[in-house]
C-alpha cells in the first residue's frame, strides 16, 4: 500500500544548554526508559532524548510512550510500528498485525476513534521519518531501520516508495554487504534490527538492544566517541 509520511525530515539545531542523547527502540518500557534516565542523571529541563522510532508495542506501556511525543525534551523518528498504526486508517488488517505484536493497547481503544485520531496526529506531526541533530560540530542523522546512500536524499524529501520502504523495515545487519556508509553526513543512528550492544559498520550505528539484553541503550552524543 502506498505511504508517505506527513514530515519526512526534520532539522534539530545545536543544544546549546544541555546535552543530547539517543535511545534505541522503547516500545512501550516507559519506566525503563525513566530508569534509565534518571541514573544516567538526565536533566528534564534542558537536555534532549532522541529516538530511532517504535514507541509502541510489545511493551505494556505503549499508551505512555506515545505521550512522549507532547514533552518538550523527547524527539523521535517514525518507525515500522507507527507506520502500521497510521496505515490502519486504510486498512484495519494493519491494526491486527499490531494486535498480534502485543498490540492489547490497540486492541482496548479501537472503539474510540477520537483516541485513535489523536495518537495519528500526534504521529504525523511529531514523528518525521528521518531527523538531522548538530552535536559538536557534527551532523547525526536518526533513521529507523536502514537510509538511502545519500543522506541529502532524505533530507530533500525526494523518496520512491521503495526508500520509504527501506527506512523503515530494512534489515541490512542481516548481510554485511548491505551496511555500506551514508555519504553527505557525518554518522547515522538505527534501531530496528536487534544488537546485544552498540554495532557499527563504516558511519552507521544500531542501538536496540532490548528485545536481547532486556536494557535499553542510551548514548550521550556530547560525549560518545563515533570515530
């Protein structure tokens, strides 16, 4: 089925009064997530929290993390989960795939259109498909699962469906000689694809890490060292 996301890339400026982090894929571990943060010593009214997309599912918690996206510190790209979620607008066989996922959030508020079309707002407008963040001089863009070649390409927004498709569901971890580096960006973070730790191959990292170790990975970009 033909998608295309209302924002396909976003611009986030330099922090320039607090730090800024990145979170592998949440669905629906708030409190872990706020574990996290909080021993991590997290600053709510400064710092910023990125993420590689898939708030919902799996997790108990899917509700509160798509209430993420109304903070003012939390940022995130789209990821397959939330692709399927709008598309069921379209098709309800989109909404049994997540059901399916541990979708019991969904299943308990498909009578409730108005709840429905406030968690597809709050996904269109918050959640672009890519993100570009400045940190320490350099240029970190956030795609869920994969990227074109050329960074600038999603940044122009000029996307087949195929690129759309490979941003979001792609798993290039699954063979080596898929995982070349992004040309016109400094380093690109994914999630999508499960990793016991940090993996990188050439200028790409992948970070979600809980569906292996049950710990979700947050880096702190002023400090992580990406060369």
């Amino acid at each position: 089925m033909h998608f295309k996301p209302r924002k396909q890339h976003v611009f986030n400026t330099a922090n320039v009064l607090g730090k800024d982090y990145i979170v592998g894929d949440i669905h629906g571990q708030i409190k872990r997530l706020y574990e996290q943060l909080f021993t991590l010593g997290f600053n709510f009214q400064i710092d910023r929290l990125f993420c590689t997309g898939d708030l919902i599912s799996k997790g108990t918690e899917s509700i509160e993390c798509l209430n993420l996206l109304t903070k003012k510190w939390f940022f995130s790209v789209m990821g397959n989960h939330e692709q399927l979620f709008l598309l069921g607008f379209q098709s309800s066989d989109y909404w049994d795939v997540l059901q399916q996922k541990g979708g019991e959030w969904l299943s308990q508020h498909l009578d409730r259109f108005d709840v429905l079309i406030r968690w597809k707002t709050l996904i269109d407008i918050a959640m672009p498909l890519t993100r570009t963040i400045s940190v320490n001089g350099k240029s970190i863009g956030i795609s869920h699962a994969s990227a074109t070649p050329d960074w600038q390409t999603l940044q122009r927004g000029e996307l087949s469906d195929e690129d759309i498709w490979q941003v979001l569901w792609s798993r290039p971890l699954h063979n080596n000689e898929s995982c070349k580096g992004i040309d016109m960006i400094d380093y690109v973070v994914h999630g999508h694809s499960p990793v016991n730790r940090i993996t990188q191959f050439d200028n790409r990292y992948w970070i979600d890490t809980f569906a292996l170790k049950q710990e979700l990975t947050i880096i702190n970009l002023n400090d992580f060292n990406m060369d």
